[in-house]
C-alpha cells in the first residue's frame, strides 16, 4: 500500500484557527490529543505508521494554532476536539489522548459517548480532586509569569528521568515554544476534573496505556481498567517505546474496527 503523505488542514475553532496533520487513508478515524507542554508533532511517528486515516491537531494557544489569549483548560479543549472532529472525524472515531490530553479525550467521551468507536489512554491523570489546596497553589505558583522563566527549564525533570535522548530533546523544544499561560490554564483545570465521569458514560472500548502506575495515576484508581503497562519508558512512552505504542495502537485499532 502507498503511504499517502501527510497534510496539513486548517481547522476553525471556537477561539481561533486549529493547525491539524491528517495521515493515512481508510479504517476507524483515529484522533490523536496531545498533553502540555506539547504540540501535534508529539504523534507524527505514530501517525506515519498506521494503515488508517488518523488526525493529529495543536490544541488552542498552543503549536501552531491560534487562541493564545485561551480561555484554557479541559473544557475549553473538548471544545477543540469538537471543532477538529466535526470538520475531520464526522463518522465514529477512536480518541487518544495523552497527559493532560487524556483528560481531555475523557472528558469528550463523558460528554460526547456516542461519538467514539475507542478511547484510548495514554499516561493519563487520576482524580486530583482531593490534592490539598495549598499544595495545589505551590506548584501552581511556578507557573505564574514571574517565576516561570527560572522554573520551566526543570519542572519536567522527574517526568524525563527514564526518556531517551531523543525524546529529551523533543520534549524540551515543545516546552520552548508552548506559552506559559496554555500550560498554566491546562494544568489548574486538571485539579477540577472527575475522571470517573468518563466511566460511567462511555460503556464501549476503553484502554490504558502507562508508564507510570503510581499514585494519582487512573490505571492506580481504576483497577477495573485494561491496560498495558511500557517497562523503561519517561511519560512520552510513544517516543520511548515506539514500536511497543505502535502495536499496542494497532491491536486496540483492530479491536474497535471488529466491533463496530
């Protein structure tokens, strides 16, 4: 089969222009939502390989795409997935996301369940409802502009401490060019938002994948969940392990088609 070049497609979101790579032909649509500090280019080696059309989009304020005034945060990022999904992803799509986007593909799904052939998650948050206020406001704080600048160059250091060297220097230049205030807004929203919402609404294919099963991981609150666990990975285990990602994607891909 030829592998179609990928294109990028201008989406019209509720707060600006959307900058989307669309890859591959036939298949389920797969949509891919990336965390912070990221951009669309997070998922171009996973795009590459699928032998089905897939959708990879800078969320608003950040990559490519326009928004930077926000507002920010979960809700305001379904509201991009709904944007990119009604131009891109008409018929039912699989949704993964990554991070911070993991929250956001759950939320989608809560809201939107009847829309997804798969959810797929990838390093996903649990409910941090419950992180006492003031710890909260602390890590908060050293996103704020004034102490941004000598902080942002290490926040990631626990996150990167198994990643490859490559994966280390394409973190790092996404966190470069991701603006402060898209990070901050993403993050604090986090602290509001019920995983279990997801659960309780979406009732078809649904998988995890993780590095990291420690506290205030889903796949460590959900014990119910399925999922596949990368040994030696960093949180970006889709550019640490690639081949394992990809195979992983390709078997809950070939799960969702046969039931659909």
């Amino acid at each position: 089969m030829k592998h179609r070049e990928p294109k990028t497609v201008t989406v019209t979101g509720p707060a600006g222009r959307l900058m989307a790579t669309v890859d591959g032909d036939g298949g389920i649509p797969t949509l891919f939502v990336h965390g912070v500090p990221a951009d669309r280019t997070l998922w171009a080696g996973a795009q590459h390989d699928l032998a089905t059309r897939s959708i990879a989009f800078d969320l608003r304020g950040l990559g490519e795409s326009s928004g930077s005034h926000g507002p920010f945060g979960i809700e305001a990022a379904v509201e991009d997935v709904v944007a990119v999904a009604d131009a891109l992803a008409p018929e039912k799509f699989v949704l993964v996301g990554h991070g911070f986007g993991a929250a956001v593909a759950g939320a989608f799904a809560a809201y939107y369940p009847e829309r997804l052939a798969g959810l797929l998650y990838v390093e996903a948050p649990g409910d941090l409802r419950r992180t006492p206020k003031a710890e909260v406001d602390a890590w908060l704080e050293n996103f704020s502009a004034a102490k941004y600048g000598a902080f942002h160059e290490h926040w990631l250091t626990p996150l990167l401490l198994e990643a490859k060297e490559a994966t280390r220097v394409q973190v790092m230049k996404m966190m470069r060019t991701s603006r402060r205030e898209a990070i901050a807004g993403n993050l604090e929203s986090l602290y509001h938002h019920d995983p279990g919402e997801a659960f309780e609404q979406f009732k078809g294919h649904t998988h995890a994948l993780a590095a990291s099963t420690g506290p205030r991981t889903l796949v460590s609150e959900h014990p119910q969940l399925s999922r596949a666990v990368a040994t030696h990975a960093s949180h970006w285990l889709m550019l640490d392990s690639a081949q394992w990602f990809h195979a992983e994607l390709v078997r809950f891909l070939g799960e969702c088609r046969h039931s659909h």
